[in-house]
C-alpha cells in the first residue's frame, strides 16, 4: 500500500509533507530518527521544518501507522512503520549500527505469556546490546 492509500485508509487528511514522510519511512528497512528523516528530505530537495516532523510523526503514532521506540544507547526516538513482520535490532554500543534478525526470538513465549495472564499484546520491543564484529576485531588488534 503506498503512502497516499495509507492515508486513506486512516482517514487522514492528504497533504505532500505527510505522504513524502510516510513514503520515506515505508521505503526504510529500519528504524530512523527524526534527524534521519530529515536527511532524507534533504536528498530529496524537500523542505520541512523539524516541528512539522515531529507532529506528522507524532499524527502517525496516534493513528498507529506508526510506532516510536528508543534506546538505551541513544537518547534519540527511532519511528517505523508498523508491519507484520516486525523486526528486532542488535545494537553495537561503539559503532551504534543496527543489524536486524530475521526473526523475532520471542514469538512463541510471548504467546505463551498472553495465554497464562489473558493477556492481548499490542506491541512488544527487545533490545540487544553488544559489539558488532568489526568493532569486536578493532578492539582486539588495540590490545
């Protein structure tokens, strides 16, 4: 669905600085940062004010196209567009990329754990904190 249908569907009121974010998040395969997005746009030659940013995103969160998260390495918020196949991160605490799993390790006991407490999960975030292997081989040859 692109962006524009997806506004549709929310029943959001069209306009180009919305559907040019939610393109950007769509077409991104993790997480970004408002300072991110803002990147993006400037590639693009598109001009938005950090403000409006932030109140589309924080529109797209309210309607849950959208989902912010954080971490404990950045004090910065990461937003992605909510999907299906959502996806975990390993974080590494010098470099601070992002490698996503393939899968979430989680699936089955979090099922488990609904069961028992009659509980309904809406979302759910795991963060695994460590060294990348290029970072891991740097400080290694440092030694």
């Amino acid at each position: 669905m692109n962006a524009r249908e997806t506004l549709n569907k929310y029943q959001l009121k069209y306009s180009k600085q919305r559907e040019i974010l939610l393109e950007i998040l769509q077409d991104s395969h993790e997480p970004m940062s408002v300072d991110d997005l803002l990147e993006q746009l400037r590639l693009k030659n598109v001009t938005m004010n950090q403000s409006t940013v932030y109140r589309i995103i924080d529109h797209f969160c309210a309607h849950r196209i959208v989902e912010k998260t954080s971490s404990t390495l950045h004090p910065k918020h990461f937003y992605a567009v909510i999907r299906s196949d959502h996806h975990h991160y390993l974080y590494c605490q010098v470099c601070h990329v992002r490698i996503p799993l393939d899968a979430c390790p989680m699936e089955a006991w979090l099922k488990d754990v609904e069961d028992a407490h009659g509980f309904q999960m809406t979302q759910h975030h795991i963060e695994i904190i460590g060294l990348c292997a290029e970072c891991q081989q740097k400080i290694s040859h440092s030694n």
